[in-house]
C-alpha cells in the first residue's frame, strides 16, 4: 500500500460510515433540525425542549402570528386549540419566569416582527425564588442552534443517533408512546387509571412539600412581566394560571402560600390588566381523573383552557376559568 | 477556532491545505500569504477583536529584530533587546495580569482601586514567549529575518499559534524555505491525517471524559471522601495530559501535513522516574524557553549550590505564573521549583532509588500538586487534597456492602460522584495507557501504510467525529 492509497482509503473508510449515520439521522431528525416528515419520525421524544423548540424555530418557516410560553404544562396544550390564532408553542418543561423574555426576543428575531399575541401559562410554583435552575440559560440553547454548520455538524453525532434510534423503535411501535410529539408540535400525554392517577398526585405532593414548596419565597415578578410588556409594545398579552389539581391547590392552602398566589395574581394584573384564572377548587381541577399527577392536567383539559380563553362556550365545565381584571 | 471543531476539521484544514499546495506550485511567496492569511482568520475565528493586537505584537517584534540585526552596537543593540523585552511584557502584563496586580494591591493596602476588568486574548502568553525568544536569539546572532511575510508566518503559522508548541525561528523559517517542502508530500499527509486523528480521539474521547469527573469535584462537590477524592484528582491528572498531549498531535499532525515538522511536546511523561524527568517529557517546549530565556540567564548551575537551587525555584514561579495570574498557579510552581532542589539534592548522595518507588514518588507528587493547578481557589484545592488525606473519612461504596461485610455499616454510603465505577475504569486505563504504551510521537515514527494502520486511524476518527457535537475548550487556550 502506498502512502497514496492509505490517505485516500482512510478518508474513504471514515466517510462512508459518517454517512449512513449523517442519513438516518437526517431522516429521523430527532434534533428537529430539518423539515423531514414521515411515518419512522412521527414520534419525537422530547429529550430537551429547549433545543428542540429552538432548533424548529431557527430551520423552519416561522411565520406565526402567536407564541405561547409554559412550562410542560402547557406543553400538553396543542397550539391549535386557540381559535383563530396561527400560534407556535413554544413552552418546554420547567420554564421559569425569567425565561419568558430571552425565548420572546429570540423568537421574534427569527420571525423578524412582532407577533399579534403572546399567550403564556403562568405556573404558581415558577415564582419560587430559591428554584433550582435545572436548564442552561436561553442564551446557551440560541448559541448552540446558531453555532457554525450546526444542523449539518449535528447529523454525525453519536449522541443525535442515539435519539434517532429511540424514535425511531418509537414509531416502529405498535402501541403508542407517551409524552412524544409528533411533527406539528403536538405532545401527547396517555390517559391512566384513576388509581394511577391518585398515586400519581400523592408523588407529586410529596414533591411540592418536600422541594418545590419547602423554601418559597416569591420573586420579582412584576419587573420580570413589566420588562416583556415593555419590549412587545404592540403585542396583546393573554396571561392564564394553569390549573393544578385540587389537592396541589390545599397544598398551597396548607403551607400558607395563599397570599404569594394572590401577590402573582395582583402582579399579573397590574402589568397586562388582566389574567384568566384557572387555578382554583373547580368541576376540573377537583375531578381526579382529568389529571396525570398532581400539576399535568390532560390535553383536553388544554383544549378547554384554549377555548374559554378563545371565548368558545365550554359545556363540560361552566365554572372553568375566571377573567380576573382591574378594579376600576 | 478549535482543531475539534467541524469547521477546522472540514473546510478550514482542507481548504488550508489544498490551497496552499496548489498556490506554492505556482508560486512560492503567494502561498505563505495565503498560509498567513489562514492562520490570522484561524485565529480571529473566535473573536476579531484580537487580531488588531496580534498584527500590532506581530509589527512590533518585526521591527525591534530588526533593529537588533542591523545594529552593530553593542550598546544599542542591548537597549534594543530591552526596548523589545519590555514591549512584549508590557503586553502580557497588560492583558493578562493587570487584575491580578489590582486585586492583590487592593488586599496589601485595603484600598478599592477598580478592576480594568480585561478579556485575556487568546494565546497570548504562547505567542509572546515564542517572539521573546525570537527577540533573544536574534541578539545573539542566533536568528535572522528581515522580510515580513517569513516572520509573520513564523508567528501566526496556525498549527502552533493557539497553544503551541512554542518554536524557534531557526527550527521553522529553514522548513518553510525548503524546495523539498513546496509539494504534495504524501507519506507528511498520510503520517499527518494518522497523528491528527490520535490527538483528536485523546482530547474528545479521553480527556472530556475525564473533564466531567475532575469538573464536579473541583468546581461542584462540597467535600470529597478518600476514594472520590483520589478518583478526582487522577482524573485531572489524565484530563491534562491527554487533552493537552492530543491538542500537540493535532498540531503537529496539522503542520506535518503541511510539511512541516513542530518540535514534540510530550514525551510520555507520567513514566518519569524523578521529576527532572518530569519537565524533559512535559510541555518540552515550554521547559526549553524557560531553560534558555529564564534559568540560563539568571546564572543556572554557575553560582554554586543555592544559587542555583534559588534559580530553579524562581524559574518555576516565573513557570507558575505564566500559566496563569492566580496565587494557585504561583504555589504549584514554587512546588516544582521546590521538588527540583530536593531532587537535586538527593542526587549528591548518589543513592539510587528503586524504579518502583522513585515511579510512585514522581507520579503521586506531580497528581497532587496538579490539584493547586487545576483548583479556582486554595479552599477548593485543599477540599481535595483532604479528601485524598482522608480527613473526611474512608467510605466505601454502598453498593460494596453485601461483598465487604465485615467491614462497619457506617463505612459505607452512597457517592456524590454517581459514575464512580466508570471512574475508576477510566483511571486504570488511563494509567496502562500513559504507562504501558508507546506515546503518539513513537507510534508516528512507526507509522506504515498498511491495512491495520488504516483500520486504527479510522475507528479513532469515527468515535472522535461521532463524539465531537459539544465541542468543549481546551485548557491551555486560558494561559
């Protein structure tokens, strides 16, 4: 073998496994990075959300006219449940308040105006000063999708194939996969029994007393509103609380965190005028069964918040959702 | 730009290349433009805002040697070197160890000056070491350059310009000159692709490996138990040498696909047997500038005995010092210095330690002063080095307590490092590789063409490449 024959064999021998990982990877796309769409990646695992949601707003048209914000909550609220709004949701687990404005900014960068409505889920929990940030600033996942060549650097990574492989046995399944999206943004969440559903609550208030709640103290949440409002002038802001279930809500009773929630609800008002409350002893939040734990409430239940907001008439629950709005 | 980055890897090193062999067919000097050209967009890849800084030291040097060369005079000739000297610290001092001064004058005189707050630029404390002893040589009648092109290309050549080797001018102008060296030389490329591609794996596959296990005992474990600590300060010592040893491969893989040759930089050191040893196997050609521009000068082994042990303790801080404006990078060269004497010292009784010891000796003594290197402050340092004392106590791990019964339920507990089995996996390989394998520079003098050299060089480019997504900084780019 010659010196030749070596340099050219090498590279050709590292190139053509790159590329069959480079091909699957872009055909499963579980990075969200192109517009490949077919029945092996209609189950998208959402390994983080942040890059994700990020990554499909960067690579992909982006021209709608409303953003939603939340925490996995919200997630769960498919973004054509507001009616007659063309919305992206752009909510991702355990999205803090601080968050709101950066993923704003980024995202009418991206679509190059302002957008008609941003619709945010607003979590009591999320006004904890003493959270443990668990994610990377917004600036860390914006850097990342904008990094040199990074849609086409990412389709030979080991840790892409990894995912692509997951999706991939995801749609390959015959019984469905919980908390998967699918292409156009939709994430699912399976119903469970009512008896799962009740441990599932008892998990999640030993979690909020435990954790969560054990060392509130509210944040600054007004400036953090204020300084949205005050970069989407020409924005209509809708603000609602997302309802958790009843026993999360004692909780809150219990651990005297009323006034907190009533300070949020206050806050809200004062900057966007008013806030559709969601959050309180009600037909859906003291009904076990419309809840997966304690805070994730099923997607229909999300469609019922959109379109009480949307200002649809809601059969199912006529006392689901309040419009809180300044004393005048 | 970083050599484990997609962009350097795909086009820039590519392009480099092809370019330069087929503008240097045509012609010669237009070719090492387009190499200065590449290695200053290489290196304002990251930030621009440096380039006017390297172009501004880059003139400056030019300059001064050439003043140095067409000076006959003694005397101006010295102030000339002086004039350069103080130019090229005056920089360093300004850029990287003005806060450093600030701070510290604050704490002496408990007054509040501000802090200029300065972004280190990158490489700089490569880039002025190699032109000081380019000034140095020059001096001596030792270098010559008076066209432009050569000496910017002798500074910026991007194989070498982030994070060295630092080289001399006598050792690369001759290359770049070379009739031999203008054409596609495919045993330089061949041989280059194969030694890039080990430091590509060492520094993506082995030392980020390491780098998730020292990171969250350094920077994030409250206190550390003796078999953490101990597994985090080897995972240090392996991070450093790997990520660093692999940057040089890539460097001089890089370059030798160029035709150029860098000067090695390691040497296998963790085999050292005293830590004389030590510094003619580690960062070598730091060791030689700090040899020839610091310890030389200040008398060396000239002066008698305490002269020269005062020598090589205040070399090493100078060492320390470079590598970092911080207090910790001080007390680990002063530790270096201060192993140095006591080598030196023991030598005089002629004594000869078995391998085995003087081996453990070494290798404990250099892992634990890495600790001061690698800690942000002396608190954390010390965390470590208490944990590896086993002043937190000896705890085992829990999931050991079936096997080891007859040991206390209160020796064991869970970990705080949560992939400590893998941890000490990685810490016996590394160990067997640093110790029981040829280094990179022998397996590039073993190199053949042949199928098997073929199938190694492309299983470490693809778990390399199919790793390199989170493309993390190596850690010599700060000093």
């Amino acid at each position: 073998m010659t010196y030749k024959s070596w340099f050219f064999s090498t590279l050709l021998i590292i190139a053509l496994p790159l590329l069959v990982v480079a091909s699957f990877n872009y055909y499963i796309d579980p990075l969200w990075n192109f517009n490949c769409n077919n029945k092996y990646n209609n189950k998208q695992m959402p390994f983080n959300e942040r890059q994700q949601k990020t990554n499909y707003i960067t690579f992909h048209k982006f021209d709608y006219d409303s953003l939603i914000l939340g925490s996995s909550r919200t997630t769960y609220i498919k973004q054509t449940d507001f009616v007659g709004l063309n919305a992206y949701n752009y909510a991702v687990n355990n999205m803090l308040i601080d968050e709101y404005y950066d993923y704003i900014e980024y995202a009418k960068k991206v679509k190059g105006s302002d957008f008609d409505y941003i619709i945010i889920g607003l979590d009591f929990y999320a006004s904890n000063k003493n959270l443990d940030k668990e994610f990377a600033e917004p600036a860390h996942y914006i850097a990342n999708t904008n990094q040199f060549g990074y849609r086409f650097t990412s389709l030979i990574s080991r840790d892409t194939l990894d995912y692509a492989k997951q999706n991939y046995a995801a749609a390959l399944e015959e019984n469905p996969i919980n908390y998967t999206y699918n292409r156009e943004n939709i994430k699912s969440l399976f119903k469970v029994s009512e008896e799962e559903s009740v441990a599932n609550i008892e998990t999640t208030l030993n979690t909020y007393r435990t954790k969560i709640y054990a060392n509130y103290e509210y944040t600054n949440v007004r400036e953090m509103l204020e300084k949205i409002k005050n970069s989407n002038p020409n924005t209509r802001f809708i603000i609602f609380t997302t309802p958790v279930n009843h026993k999360l809500y004692n909780l809150m009773l219990e651990l005297d965190l009323s006034t907190h929630y009533q300070q949020l609800i206050n806050d809200v008002v004062e900057v966007f005028g008013e806030v559709y409350d969601f959050n309180y002893p009600n037909a859906i939040t003291t009904d076990d069964r419309n809840y997966f734990d304690g805070s994730h409430f099923y997607p229909e239940i999300g469609t019922l918040i959109a379109h009480r907001i949307s200002n649809l008439s809601t059969e199912l629950a006529t006392d689901f959702g309040t419009l809180i709005t300044k004393v005048k | 730009m970083l050599f484990n980055s997609f962009e350097f890897i795909f086009l820039f090193l590519p392009i480099s290349i092809i370019g330069y062999f087929i503008i240097n067919h045509f012609h010669n000097r237009l070719a090492k433009f387009w190499l200065v050209s590449a290695s200053l967009f290489f290196y304002s890849w990251w930030n621009i805002k440096y380039l006017p800084l390297i172009l501004v030291s880059i003139a400056f040097n030019y300059i001064v040697g050439k003043m140095l060369n067409q000076n006959r005079q003694q005397t101006s000739r010295k102030n000339i070197l002086i004039l350069g000297l103080i130019g090229n610290l005056g920089l360093l001092g300004y850029f990287k160890y003005a806060d450093f001064f600030i701070n510290n004058l604050n704490y002496v005189l408990n007054s509040h000056l501000n802090l200029l707050n300065i972004v280190l630029p990158l490489a700089i404390s490569f880039f002025t070491f190699q032109q000081i002893a380019y000034l140095v040589d020059t001096y001596r009648g030792e270098a010559k350059e008076y066209d432009l092109l050569n000496y910017a290309l002798f500074v910026s050549f991007f194989p070498q310009l982030i994070a060295g080797p630092i080289v001399h001018h006598k050792e690369m102008m001759p290359q770049f000159l070379a009739n031999d060296n203008k054409g596609l030389n495919y045993a330089n490329l061949a041989t280059g692709l194969f030694i890039f591609f080990i430091g590509l794996f060492k520094k993506v596959v082995i030392a980020d490996t390491f780098a998730v296990w020292a990171t969250f005992g350094f920077d994030v474990a409250l206190s550390l138990s003796f078999i953490e600590a101990w597994l985090i300060s080897l995972s240090y010592t392996f991070q450093l040498y790997f990520d660093f040893s692999g940057y040089t491969d890539m460097a001089i893989g890089a370059a030798l696909m160029l035709n150029i040759k860098l000067p090695i930089n390691f040497f296998s050191p963790y085999k050292s047997l005293n830590i004389q040893e030590f510094w003619r196997r580690w960062h070598m050609t730091l060791s030689r500038f700090l040899q020839d521009y610091v310890y030389i000068p200040l008398g060396g082994n000239r002066k008698g005995e305490y002269v020269t042990y005062r020598n090589l303790v205040l070399t090493f801080l100078i060492g320390g010092l470079w590598h970092g404006a911080g207090w910790n990078f001080v007390f680990w060269g002063f530790l270096h210095g201060l192993a140095l004497v006591i080598h030196r010292f023991w030598r005089k009784f002629n004594i000869n330690m078995p391998k085995v010891i003087a081996w453990f000796l070494t290798f404990n003594f250099v892992n634990l002063a890495w600790v001061f290197f690698r800690a942000n402050t002396f608190t954390d340092a010390l965390k470590v080095i208490r944990g590896m004392l086993g002043l937190n106590g000896i705890i085992l791990p829990s999931s050991w307590a079936d096997k080891l019964a007859m040991f206390s339920t209160n020796s064991f507990a869970a970990y705080q490092l949560t992939d400590i089995r893998n941890a000490f996996i990685f810490v016996i390989l590394g160990l067997v590789i640093t110790l029981a394998c040829k280094n990179s520079i022998e397996l590039k003098d073993k190199f053949k063409p042949n199928i098997l050299y073929l199938l190694w060089a492309a299983i470490l480019a693809l778990i390399a490449f199919t790793q390199l997504t989170g493309v993390s900084e190596f850690l010599y780019f700060n000093f």
